[in-house]
C-alpha cells in the first residue's frame, strides 16, 4: 500500500444479469449486465467502511447496499484524492449511471458509473485494498 493516507475508494462491481434493484429513495433502477463503478468515501474509518460493504448481511443504509444484495465486488480500490476528486476524474471517461445513486451529499449526478476505470489503475491516484 501507499504511505498516503486513504480518503475515498473505488468498488468494481460486476451485475451477470440484467436486473432492476429498488434502491431507497430513488426507486427502482435498471441495471445491465456488466462493470460498474461506485466512488465512496469514509470519514472516519475507511477499512471499516469497506468490510462493511463485504458484508453480506446488513442494514441497508447507503444506496450501494441495495445493489450490494445483486451484485458482485470483483476489486476495491482506495485513493487519496477527495471523493469529489475521484468522481471528477472518473467522469470524463465513464458514463454516470443512475441519477442521484451515491450522491446524496454531493454535486456530482452520481457516484455510480457503468465500466471499470482502467485508465486509473496504473498510476498513483489508486492503489488496491486486499478483500
């Protein structure tokens, strides 16, 4: 790991079916097969947060915890670029998916996009965290 201090985290998701989840208050959402990626952050305590969303059995407090129930974590990411960072950089090569998802705090249409950033995980902006 980085001898940076981790501010937010990328998880790679990946949906093997076409499916609609109903995600609290933004109702239900379609979601394609496929990677996708959600930007978080933790304040106090990212690797709790993180085993967190490795738990199967929960209180569904976020929107990702009710796409958590259909979907798979292939790989988690953690960076030391703020939040709002990360979505900045993450949007100008994915696509925002699902108005309001993960953005209840924020400027930003979404903190959910459809793919995998790539283009992140080779340089020093992101480095993994072991599941």
């Amino acid at each position: 790991m980085s001898g940076k201090r981790p501010r937010s985290y990328l998880l790679v998701l990946q949906v093997k079916d076409n499916l609609r989840v109903k995600v609290g208050s933004l109702g239900w959402i379609k979601f394609e097969k496929g990677i996708y990626t959600y930007v978080g952050s933790a304040k106090r305590g990212i690797e709790s947060r993180l085993k967190r969303h490795l738990r199967k059995r929960k209180v569904k407090h976020w929107h990702i915890d009710y796409l958590l129930e259909k979907a798979s974590i292939v790989s988690i990411w953690v960076s030391s670029l703020e939040e709002k960072d990360l979505v900045e950089k993450i949007s100008s090569h994915l696509e925002f998916y699902a108005r309001g998802f993960g953005a209840s705090d924020s400027t930003a249409p979404s903190h959910l996009f459809k793919g995998k950033p790539v283009f992140l995980f080779n340089s020093s902006a992101v480095w993994p965290w072991s599941i």
